[in-house]
C-alpha cells in the first residue's frame, strides 16, 4: 500500500458533473460526441492534480440528460494513449501482452439497447480506430432510450481492463427524464443532485495509487498481477475527496451510484434523520419508503428525497457503515444547512409513484440454478467463476426473446456478497434464502435452513444489479427482450469481473 496521506475532511465543495449539450438535435433524436482523453484534476485541495483518463477530459464524465422514447446516437471516441498509467496483468485472458493497453468500449449500464451498442467487452477501439476488438461493429452507438425515467450511468467495459478504465476516471451518469416523473412535482433543477461515489487511493504526489501485485513477496506471482478485490482508502463524490455540500432548508432529490470497483456502501445520516427513497436502478418504486440506512453495492443505484426543512443550522455527515469500513472510509460528504430558503419550498414528497408491473412465478419459462464457486487459476490466485465456466466457454445462457425466466443464483463463495448484474434487461428481485453450503458441495442437492426472505423495502423495484450473500439462492425474475442479440451478464466487482466471473449470453 502506498505511504498513508493524512487529507483533510470538508474542505471542498461538492462539485457537479457537467450536462452535456448534443452536437445535433431533431424532434425526435439527438447527437453527441464524447471523447475519452487523459488529462489531469485536482481531486483534494491538498494533493498535486491527478492523472486521470475520463469522458470529455472531466472526471466523473459529464451527464447525459434525455426524454424517453428519444433515440441518441452518441459516437464515442477514444483519444487515450497507447500505454495505460495503471499496472496492467497481460496473464488475465483478454489482456493478453499483445493486445493495445489503451483500448475500451462503453456500456450503457441499465440501458435497453440493441446488442450492437451494449459495449458487449470484446467490441474494443483504439484511438482514432486504429486497431478493434474481434466484435466491433461500429463506431457510433444508438440508444432508443425506451425505458421509463430513470438514472443509469455509463462506464467502460473492456474485456480484461475494466478495473483499470473505470479506476482511471472512466464513469459518467445518464438520465433519463419522462412526462410521468414531471408530473410528481420533485425537487429539480439545482435541488436534484448527482452523488457518484467512488474509492481510491493515493500517492504522496497526488497520482493514482493501484496495486500492482497482491502480496509483493511472492515469486510466483506474475508482475503485475490483478488483486481481487480492490478497497481503496479514501472516498470520492463527484471526483472530490470528503466533500461538503451547503445546502437550503428545504427538500433535495439526490441520484446516487455507487461506482466504486468493488467497495460496499452502508450508507446513513449521522443526524439520524431518515431517506425517502423513490426509485432504484431501474426508476421510481411503486411507493416511497422511508429508511434510516441502505447498502449500495457496486453499480447499485438510489433515487433519494433528503428533508432538510427542519435542520437550519446543522451540519450533517453522510456517513458508510458498512462493517468492512476502515476510518478512513466511514465519513463520504458533509451537508451544511446553512443557506437561508431562496424561495418557498413548493416541490412534493409524493407517498404512490405510480403503477410498476410486477412479475409472477406463472409467468416464467423457465427456472435456470446458476451456483457462484470459487477455485484457483494457474498461479494459485482465487478465481471466482459463474456457473463454473470461463469466458471463453461455450454459450450455455440462450433464452428465446420475451421470454420470462427466473434465476436462481447459489452463491457458494465464502466472503461479501457478489453484485451480479444482467445487461438489457430489469429484473425484480423474488427473495433470497439460506441453504446448508456443505451439503451442496457434497451432493450438487439444495437443502434450506430457514424462509425465504423478500427483498428489503429498497429494492423492491426494477433492478439491474443484485446482491447475492453467500450461503444464500438469490432468486430473480425478468423477462428478456426486446433486443436479440449477444450480451453479457457478470459480477460487477470490476476485479472479478475482468478474471473471468463474466459471462456471454445469447437473446435468440
């Protein structure tokens, strides 16, 4: 680990990500062009500017704001250089020595979209397209935006590197605005606040830290080799360390992601004061439900009504109590309730949001059991895997369109849950239950020990993203359409992610 930097809490404000503006626009479409470049940002009012690669040159990258039903094409260019500033293992498949280090592709993650613009991992790019992956197919994407109003958010997804893009600052949030969330009168405009909330650790210069072996000491490991998972030491929201933010007494609307690599977020008021969540990954719940604290794995997402109206005077920290946090990652933001009411509060905390189809066991297919294990790789590290297969084994995930099916996901790999998150498609979450692991392991038969458990109040919406706790069957329900084609489904632990816990899967 690199030399501890002492940085001081709260001493810079909250900075918000930039809208990006369409390069063209029509009633019914818009274009844009992004392009990925390095460049540097100072992330700490006492550390030296930062090294970092990032949509637009800004990180987190600027957010997309569209209408549903308004089809954007976007044409992501890649203006990185050749060699990556952050270790890269050539042993990991898909990263091979000679492949280009500074290659990506871009996903749009939770976005309904045709399988020639999911990022589908191998469809990489270089700069100016000079050399592409064996699945690239085109150089300017489209997303029919279809979905209802909803926060998704954008990351690279390159097969074997992915850990390292989106460490290097390549996230950026999009959203997508309807007529029905109009109508709920929300707080909007400077009261509706994106918090992309990020770890990572630094050198006493200021650069990047990012280990390059998981045990320095030992030979018989390859340099660099990838460390799974990663939990850097210090929080990040909106590409500022311990930020604060001043804000009014009155209600905010806060968008909030956790694109951490692989850390967990257990997140609270220290005031005690409760959240009203109204939406998840895939947009509003059917009701609001107030909670006092929430985990947000890694590409998790929470759509949350803050009430500050009686907190004048006060400052507030959002705090991470996940058991798992060290000192220096308990404390993300500070609120200041300093600022006198510019005007009289007139948005709404609305109770119903609104009809949400729910999905049925009768509905279903077909049920498919997919058991998360654990075994090593050629030089004794961990190597997660779904399913037990690798990447490069044969498609065995081929569901006919529209189809509805329920996973059934048995993790028997003993530490944090895994996020697993499917492209194309939302899911609800059934329930999850405990089951007796060793006589699994022993017979391949599941026995439970206890009920199923429903999913908590926060995430009984539309999700991308699960938690899957060990020793329990998470079980989920979607139906999967409307596009055909090959996407991917995989643990959104970007270390596992990229050492083989991903897999293809085929819409036919």
């Amino acid at each position: 680990m690199p030399e501890k930097i002492k940085l001081q809490k709260f001493v810079d404000e909250l900075p918000i990500p930039n809208t990006l503006s369409p390069k063209k626009r029509s009633n019914t479409s818009s274009y844009y062009e992004v392009t990925m470049k390095e460049f540097s940002q100072k992330l700490h009012r006492d550390l030296g500017p930062t090294r970092l690669w990032g949509y637009g040159g800004t990180f987190p990258g600027p957010t997309f704001e569209v209408m549903k039903n308004e089809t954007v094409y976007v044409k992501w260019v890649n203006d990185l250089p050749n060699k990556h500033f952050l270790p890269v293992d050539t042993t990991i498949h898909g990263s091979e020595i000679t492949l280009p280090e500074g290659r990506t592709v871009v996903h749009l993650h939770g976005g309904t979209t045709p399988a020639h613009s999911d990022g589908y991992p191998e469809a990489w790019f270089t700069r100016n397209f000079q050399q592409t992956g064996p699945l690239f197919e085109r150089e300017v994407y489209t997303y029919p935006n279809i979905d209802r109003a909803m926060a998704l958010w954008y990351h690279d997804h390159t097969v074997g590197i992915t850990r390292l893009n989106v460490y290097a600052g390549l996230a950026g949030l999009y959203l997508i605005r309807d007529r029905h969330e109009q109508s709920l009168n929300l707080p909007k405009g400077k009261y509706e606040i994106p918090l992309l909330i990020v770890d990572r650790s630094f050198n006493p210069d200021g650069s990047l830290y990012y280990p390059s072996k998981p045990d320095q000491n030992d030979p018989g490991l390859p340099h660099p080799s990838l460390v799974s998972p990663f939990d850097a030491d210090t929080i990040l929201v909106n590409g500022k360390v311990y930020p604060f933010l001043d804000v009014e007494p009155r209600k905010y609307r806060f968008r909030i992601l956790n694109a951490s690599n692989s850390r967990i977020l257990t997140l609270k008021m220290d005031s005690g004061q409760p959240f009203y969540q109204i939406g998840t990954d895939g947009g509003f719940l059917e009701t609001t439900v107030k909670i006092n604290e929430f985990i947000l794995m890694s590409a998790e997402r929470v759509d949350m009504i803050i009430d500050f109206s009686q907190s004048y005077g006060q400052t507030i920290i959002l705090k991470n109590v996940t058991k798992s946090a060290s000192p220096e990652t308990t404390d993300v933001m500070q609120f200041r309730v300093t600022v006198p009411l510019t005007s009289r509060d007139t948005s709404s905390l609305p109770f119903y949001l609104g009809k949400f189809e729910r999905l049925s066991l009768r509905m279903a297919r077909r049920i498919r059991y997919l058991t998360l294990v654990r075994i090593k790789d050629q030089y004794g590290r961990s190597l997660n895997l779904l399913d037990g297969k690798m990447w490069i084994d044969r498609i065995s995930e081929r569901i006919e369109v529209n189809t509805v099916e329920v996973w059934r996901i048995i993790n028997i790999i003993d530490d944090d849950p895994h996020p697993i998150h499917l492209h194309l498609i939302d899911f609800q979450i059934l329930d999850r239950q405990p089951f007796d692991v060793s006589h699994f392991q022993k017979t391949g038969n599941l026995i439970f020990t206890g009920p199923p458990t429903p999913p908590n109040p926060y995430e009984m919406g539309s999700k991308d993203t699960v938690r899957t706790p060990f020793g329990y069957v998470t079980s989920i329900i979607a139906r999967f359409g409307p596009f055909t084609g090959r996407y991917v489904w995989h643990c959104h632990m970007l270390e596992h992610e990229d050492h083989e816990m991903m897999r293809p899967m085929e819409i036919i």
